[in-house]
C-alpha cells in the first residue's frame, strides 16, 4: 500500500492538499490494516487521517533546502523509465 505515497517535499509547482491528504491516507490505511474502516472505526480512521495530514502539512513548510525544486513531470518521466527497464515496455 505505501508504495503509493509519493515525495511531496521540494516540487515545483508545490504540493497540493489533495497529494498530502491521499499520502495521509495511504499512511492510515498501512497503518490500520484496512481499506476501508469498518463503520465503528470511521470516525477514528477520519480523525487519524486529518491529524497525519496536518503533520506532514506542517513538516513540509517547516523544511528548507538549498537544492533546485524538482520538476513533477521530470520526475514522472524518470519514473516511467525505471519501470519499463524493470517490466518491460
């Protein structure tokens, strides 16, 4: 499940709330065990995911770096190539 959480730190254009609340998610999920909580869990689940997401919120504009912002879709190209190299086209 978490190889789906992406690196939301030091990207141009910015990370946007809806990649850091999908990155919590997935966090929660891995973390709980479930896809989807059972409806007696829901509301710890809910609250789990906003309290992560306002962390790493939080954790991204506290960081500095001196390097160059990334590019996403240099990035993404890098990362369609890995896996071609891996799988095969």
């Amino acid at each position: 499940m978490c190889r789906n959480i992406k690196t939301l730190f030091n990207f141009e254009p910015p990370a946007t709330e809806l990649e850091i609340r999908d990155a919590a998610l997935q966090f929660v999920r891995k973390l709980s065990g479930f896809n989807v909580p059972s409806q007696a869990n829901e509301a710890a689940f809910d609250h789990a995911v906003a309290q992560v997401a306002d962390s790493a919120r939080e954790l991204i504009a506290s960081m500095r770096t001196t390097a160059a912002p990334r590019d996403r879709e240099v990035e993404a190209a890098k990362a369609r190539a890995r896996t071609a190299a891996r799988f095969g086209a």
